[in-house]
C-alpha cells in the first residue's frame, strides 16, 4: 500500500511541474504551448525571387504598394531595374 501512495504522490509532484513549466514558459516567452512559435508570414523578394520572413525583410514603398526585398542590394537593383 505505501508503493501505490508513493507512486500517487510522484505523479501528482510531476503534473504540477509541468503546469508550473507551462505557466512560465507562457509567461516569459508569450509562448503557447500548441502554437507555431514561427507561424510568421513570408514574403517574396521580387528581385531574386528568394522567400523571407516579413520581419527579416526590406521594405520599400513604391505608388501606394509596399514591397519587400530580402537584402539591401536586391532592393537597390529593383530601385535602379524599375
């Protein structure tokens, strides 16, 4: 009978841990567990063609429609083509 409390007991210490884990990791990352950390759109370079994360890219308005490149020289060689 002591075997089963003792085996009750660690189970109930290991779920509270990783409630415990799940709330901080929550809390300090802005993490949610079941959520793609980098779900983040991608866009087109229209330059190379090359695929980047819309926060890793250039932007460059031109006539109203915004436009992203991946590195600084695509943009100057789609500034100078256009």
């Amino acid at each position: 009978m002591i075997y089963v409390r003792i085996l009750v007991s660690l189970l109930v210490l290991y779920l509270l841990y990783r409630l415990i884990r799940r709330f901080l990791l929550r809390r300090e990352t802005g993490y949610l567990p079941g959520r793609r950390r980098n779900g983040e759109e991608l866009v087109q370079d229209p330059q190379c063609g090359t695929y980047i994360p819309i926060s890793d890219a250039r932007e460059l308005e031109l006539n109203g429609v915004k436009v992203y490149f991946c590195s600084r020289e695509c943009m100057e060689k789609y500034i100078i083509k256009a």
